[in-house]
C-alpha cells in the first residue's frame, strides 16, 4: 500500500467511526431503550439530544440551560423548548442511562475500529519495539459541589469547609504507541488507585507492557502481570520491604545498601525479593543530586511533624534514591535507559492536562446528581471523538513529517470555527480531512526545541537518565 493510499483509508476510517458514533437511528432506537423518549410525539429526540450534550460539554465555563436552548434550537428548529423543559428533561435517570449508554457504544467502537488502523510503523523507538502495547495508567480528580458527596464521595477527610466534601475521579488506561484512550471508569475516592489498577489485566495482553505511578502499586498484580507474558515498571512503593535472598527472614535497609551498591554513576541495578510473598524481580535506582535528596528530606520531615509522627529513618535513607520496579531483562533495556522510559508515564498527566485546560472538564457545577452525571460522560464522548482524530492525524504526521503533533494544539483547531458543532452533527467529512491535512504541517506539529528534547525524541535516542523530580 502506497503512503497516499495509506492516508485515504486512514481519512475514510475515521469517517466511518463518527458515521457510527453519531449514527442518529441506533441513538433513537437507544433513547427508546433507556426509556428517555418514550412516545412519538416528543418534542426532543435521543440524537438531538445526544448531540446538544456533546456539543455544549466541550465549554464547560460557558455550559448553561439558557445556552443550551440556544444550541438546541441550532441542531434542528423543530426541537426548539424552553428552559425548564430541558432541565426536566436532563434531570432524569432516564437521561444518565442514555448518555451512559453512548458512552460505552463510543468507547467500543474507537477501540474496534481505530487502534488496528492507526500505523506505528514510523514510531522509531527501538526500545518499545520489544512490545505490542505499552499502556500507560492514572486517574485524575475534579471537585464538585459539596450537595454531591453521597453519590461522589470526595477526599476532605471532614475539613468542615465542605471543600473537597465530593469529588469525581476518572480512572484511565491509555495506550501511548497507538495514542489511543483504551479504558475509562467514572468513581470516587471510594475507590482507591490499587483496587482499579488490576482493571489492567483484563486489557493487557501476552508481551504488552505496563508503566504506572505509585498509586497502582501492588505485588499481586505485578505478579499476575508475569503471569500473563507481559511486562512492567513502576516506581517501588516505600511500603514494601526488599529482601536479597529467597531465605531471607528479615528485609535489608534498602536505602543502606543502594548507598553501597551505587556504581560510578550512581546506579544500582539488581535482582530482588520484595514484600513478605517474595516478588521476584528487578530493581534499579538512581542516586539523586543533593539539591533533589535535602529538598525531600524536608518535605517529608514537614509532613511528619504536620501530622505529628515520628520520621521513618529507613525511609529518610530511601529519598537518596529514585527506585524502579521492573520484570523486563536486562536484554532488552539498559539500568541507564529505564528512568528515561518512566518518563513516558507523564504523557497521562499531559492528556489530563488538556481536559482541564483546553475542555475545562474540572469545571461542573450543579446539584442536580443526574445533570452532572450527564455532563461527565458528554465531555468523555467530546473527549474520545477528538482523540481519535488525534491518533489519526498523529499517525500521518509521524509517517509523512516525522513530527510529533500536539493534541492541545488538536483540540483548539476542532473547537475553532464550528469545526467540532459540525463533527457532532454530520460527521468527519472529505472536505474536513483533506483540511486537517493541509493544516497539519503548519499550526498543529509541536515546535522543535533546540535545548530541550520530547520524551518520545529521548526515548528515540535511548537517551541516559538524567535527573528530574519523578
């Protein structure tokens, strides 16, 4: 297949995912499902609904029942209601289930029909080569009015103010090659990173790889990781003792004996035991600069005295060091090289980054449990649809450019003149991608910086690890 053919049928897959998201006879036929339509005569269809949701989800400053009404008068005259009509008509279970509904249809069909087209064959990073997928997995929080706190349960810990009384949290599995948002979960504090993280094994398969924050720590998992063929990294948890022997009964003062291993560089790369069921598997640290270790000292030493506990000497010892976690060989990647790949860890936070700044998704207010629920999955869905023009874009600049494109600059360009309204409402036409195309090279590549590289341009090179807060 010829590069330009290759492009076409990217451009002609992404106009058969939003034909198929935004299909408005299966939105109907599920609005009579839900039972949120349920006569013929109403005055407000499911995909008009549907869409005025996505459509007014993509600003969430700017979100109200008053505009609304105007958008909805837009998508099509005859749906034209007042105010109160349309709270009504949010304000239901009904209404939840629906959009809940879309949400799921979304997720399936990006999943089914994006990640097998979108090419990583120009994505020259010979140390990912090793792996199918590498998912990458976090959560991100937003607060919401302290009358939610039964139904989204917040992390205040009775501060009396009613700030952060309730919260949403939005638990996601991305996969970085193919840039695509694999797995959503919309919770609560309630449910802690370590419960969610196994969500993991049910996605992962033979020779993928995970990278993952602390939060999601857990030995069982890992174990049941290399159970499976597939690989990990993490950073070690302070919790978990090490042991260097299968016979071991008592755990080494680890921060000790990095003190003494530390090569040259400052790099302890060895086989370990850890926690009391023996994990087996391998650990790396780096021994930081004294600026990074006295500036951790003094965190921690703030906090213990803040929270009236006496510091943990074993632990002080740890700061010296940033420590991985990992059951990929030493064949495959170098002590050096590991830090640096944790790094492709932030490229979550960034994508949670863009929903805040550029989507404003950390802005939902209201009361109304139902209204707000509606308006989580809405930006979700706005969330997928531009995402998957994201991966599809992304894919061409890497194999025509050689650049990278920014998925902020992505989603300024679909928000831009009605771009995105016209998506929602007719679908990812010709005219648009050939548009999208030509716009590409000239407002959408990230910008080269000559004195600081991309931790994909890191990861390319196989760069050594140089120090940053992790």
């Amino acid at each position: 297949m010829s590069l330009k053919e290759k492009i076409a049928k990217i451009g002609n897959n992404l106009k058969d995912v939003f034909q198929s998201i935004i299909d408005p006879k299966e939105m109907r036929e599920l609005a009579r499902q839900t039972r949120f339509v349920q006569r013929c005569s109403s005055r407000l269809s499911g995909d008009e609904f549907v869409q005025l949701l996505i459509i007014e989800s993509v600003d969430g400053e700017k979100s109200t029942l008053r505009g609304a009404v105007d958008t909805l008068g837009q998508i099509k005259s005859r749906a034209s209601m007042s105010i109160q009509a349309l709270g009504k008509r949010i304000n239901t279970k009904a209404a939840v289930t629906l959009i809940e509904r879309i949400f799921e249809k979304t997720l399936h069909i990006v999943m089914n029909k994006i990640s097998h087209v979108v090419s990583t064959s120009k994505i020259k990073l010979s140390l990912l080569s090793f792996f199918p997928n590498v998912y990458l997995q976090d959560s991100t929080e937003s607060l919401l009015d302290e009358a939610l706190k039964d139904i989204y349960k917040g992390s205040s810990g009775g501060s009396g103010n009613g700030k952060g009384d309730a919260s949403v949290k939005i638990d996601l599995i991305y996969e970085y090659k193919r840039k695509v948002l694999s797995y959503f979960k919309v919770t609560d504090r309630r449910e802690p990173d370590s419960v969610l993280g196994r969500k993991i094994l049910e996605v992962i398969k033979k020779e993928d790889l995970v990278i993952r924050d602390l939060g999601y720590s857990c030995i069982k998992v890992f174990q049941q990781i290399q159970e499976i063929g597939a690989y990990f990294l993490s950073r070690l948890h302070a919790n978990l003792n090490v042991y260097l022997d299968l016979s071991d009964t008592q755990p080494i003062s680890l921060g000790g004996f990095l003190k003494k291993k530390a090569n040259k560089s400052g790099i302890v790369d060895t086989m370990v035991y850890v926690s009391k069921q023996m994990f087996c598997c391998r650990l790396i640290a780096y021994r930081a600069p004294p600026e990074i270790e006295n500036d951790r000292r003094k965190e921690y030493l703030k906090e213990c005295k803040k929270k009236k506990r006496k510091p943990d000497e074993e632990y002080i010892k740890r700061l010296s060091f940033t420590i991985f976690v990992t059951n990929v060989p030493v064949t495959m990647w170098t002590a050096e090289v590991i830090g640096t790949i944790y790094r492709l860890r932030w490229q979550v936070e960034l994508i949670f980054k863009s929903w805040k700044s550029d989507l404003k998704f950390d802005y939902l207010k209201g009361t109304s449990p139902f209204r707000i629920t509606c308006l989580i999955y809405a930006r979700l869905i706005a969330i997928l649809m531009m995402f998957t023009v994201y991966a599809c874009i992304d894919s061409v600049a890497l194999e025509v450019l050689e650049k990278e494109i920014s998925i902020h600059k992505v989603i300024d360009w679909l928000t831009r003149n009605r771009r995105f309204f016209e998506i929602v409402i007719k679908g990812f036409g010709k005219n648009l991608w050939n548009q999208l195309l030509e716009h590409t090279k000239r407002f959408l590549c990230k910008e080269n910086r000559k004195k600081r590289r991309t931790t994909r341009e890191l990861v390319e090179i196989g760069a050594p690890f140089k120090y940053v807060t992790c």
